[in-house]
C-alpha cells in the first residue's frame, strides 16, 4: 500500500528533509502544479483529491495519499486548498 500517515505538530520540520511538511487539498491543475512544486522543492507532501486516482502521478513523485480530507488535514500543520466551487 501507500506510506503511512504521520500527524505533525504545528511547526514540525521534518528532520530527514529540514522541510515543512505540507498539505495540498483539491489536484486540478493548480494543485498538481503546487503540490508538484513542493515535492520537486523536498517537501514531505501529504495530498488528497476527491478523485483518488489524480494523485497518482505524485504518489510516483514521492507524495502521501491521504484516505480521507479529515486524514490530510489532520497529516500537516500548513493546508494548502486549490478546490473549484462548481455552481449547480
């Protein structure tokens, strides 16, 4: 399966990368280029996309998928957002 999911306290800087670990929520074009970014730039990148199968390619990159939002959310103490409201 995928890495596990590690809570991070607000300010952790993961020790094996001196990083900030980061959250990216939603995997549209923005967040695929964020979340794409942060993994380029060492960051420990947890993300989550109501679709599961977007993360594919950045679980590839070294990305955590996270089960839930409430998963992801929780995983990070920065949460980053690229979510579309879609009018119906």
């Amino acid at each position: 399966m995928g890495k596990e999911i590690k809570i991070n306290k607000a300010g952790d800087i993961n020790k094996s990368s001196g990083r900030t670990p980061v959250t990216v929520i939603g995997l549209g074009l923005m967040g695929q280029a964020l979340a794409s970014a942060l993994l380029n730039n060492n960051h420990p990148t947890t993300v989550w996309n109501r679709s599961p199968e977007k993360a594919n390619n950045l679980v590839e990159m070294g990305a955590i998928r996270a089960k839930t939002i409430s998963e992801a959310v929780a995983a990070n103490s920065v949460v980053s957002s690229a979510c579309l409201l879609m009018k119906s």
